[in-house]
C-alpha cells in the first residue's frame, strides 16, 4: 500500500482517505483536510502499513471510498485514536453477491486485464466510465487521471481477489456483523461499481447508519465534503 500525504502540516489531526482500486494520489491532489492534515492511501497489491504516522496524531478521522472501504478495515480494525470512519460507495466484502460487487462481474473485469485478453486499456476505460456515470464527470475524471499502468491494475485486483476468497475460506470476514471501525456510511443510488442495494443490505444488517445519496460510483463532491470536514 503506498500512503502520500497531500497536506502535511504537523497538525494533531489526521484525515485518512482510502481511496478505490486503481487510482493514487493525483485524482485527490487539490482535496483540502480543513485543519488536519490529509494523507491518501491507494494501491492494495499489499496490505503493508506504516503505522508509525499514525502515532503523530492525537486524532484520525478515516473517510474510505470503493475498495478502499475494504482496505481501511484490513489495515485500521483495532486501532486507537479513530474519532470517526466514514464509508463512500464500497464495503468490506467487495467481491461478494449480496455485499459488493457481484463475484461474476469482479471476475470478469480480472479476466478482461489479463494481457492475453488484448482487452486490458478497454476494460480500464469502461470501468471509469461506469464509475463516472456521465460524459461530464467521466472528461473532468481524465484530467487528472491516476498515472498507472494496466499492468499494475491487474496485479492490484487479482491481489485482492485473492485475500477475499481466502478470507471466505477461512470463514474471517463473510458476515456484516461483528467488529466494524465504521461509524457511518453514504451510498449513491446510481452506483454501477458497488450496487446499491448490496451497500445498503450490508449496512443495514451491520446496524451502521447511512446517507442514501443521489449521486454516482465516483462522487467527489461527496468524497471532497467529507475529508474536508475532518477536524
């Protein structure tokens, strides 16, 4: 996990974004903390965390979008100091039938990075344009898109792929229930990544309160509100 601090200020709050697969810090570069400091975390091929950080802050307060809802909980179930998690359009089962991403889509946009597919720039396109949702969103996206290769998108989702059937394997992770850090949610109507409904079952059934927000997969008014309401 690569962590990038955006704002680094020596302020004694934290807000610590877990941004969604795919990206890293550009799409989030001109996003404003208010008077915390702001640090944005991407890229989940590995879960390594540098926890030492977090020991300079007296308060964190987490906002967690798309996939990295779901990273957010590997790294920071437990931890002290979390004064507040919100997730974004995502949950801690992303790859799950009646939680997340239905496991046949998520399989099928794996199988469509696969260099052999010859598909790989195409299915990058169509995600984002799914997540955008409209021409608009999808061109001001571009502008500032993440600066990866498909390569390494694929390395990422197969990565996590693999920690969520090992985590059903093992039976650790499969239910709403039990230890959650979050403490509240929002979930956008018109969300083509993470349905709807499977966010507001989860949630529904972990007792978490959520928005239902009409708004898009990729929402960053909604992302820009949140992080910056960290103080």
């Amino acid at each position: 996990m690569i962590q990038h601090f955006i704002t680094r200020k020596g302020r004694g709050t934290l807000s610590l974004f877990f941004a969604g697969w795919g990206m890293d810090f550009h799409p989030f570069s001109d996003y404003a903390s208010g008077d915390a400091d702001l640090m944005i975390c991407y890229d989940y091929t590995d879960l390594g965390f540098g926890y030492g950080i977090l020991e300079e802050y007296g308060k964190i307060k987490i906002t967690a979008w798309s996939m990295g809802v779901w990273a957010a909980e590997q790294v920071l179930k437990g931890h002290e100091n979390i004064s507040e998690a919100i997730a974004i359009n995502g949950t801690p089962l992303p790859a799950d039938d009646l939680y997340g991403i239905p496991e046949n889509i998520f399989l099928g946009t794996l199988e469509n990075l696969s260099e052999a597919s010859g598909k790989a720039a195409d299915t990058v396109d169509r995600f984002r344009r799914r997540m955008c949702g409209d021409a608009g969103t999808f061109r001001t996206f571009m502008e500032k898109a993440p600066e990866r290769d498909t390569g390494s998108l694929r390395d990422e989702l197969a990565s996590i792929w693999t920690k969520c059937r090992n985590e059903k394997e093992r039976k650790d992770n499969e239910k709403p229930g039990g230890s959650r850090i979050w403490t509240g949610a929002v979930v956008c109507s018109k969300d083509r990544i993470f349905p709807a409904a499977n966010q507001q079952r989860f949630w529904d059934e972990a007792a978490t309160a959520y928005t239902l927000a009409d708004g898009t997969h990729y929402c960053e008014d909604i992302m820009r509100t949140e992080i910056s309401a960290c103080r």
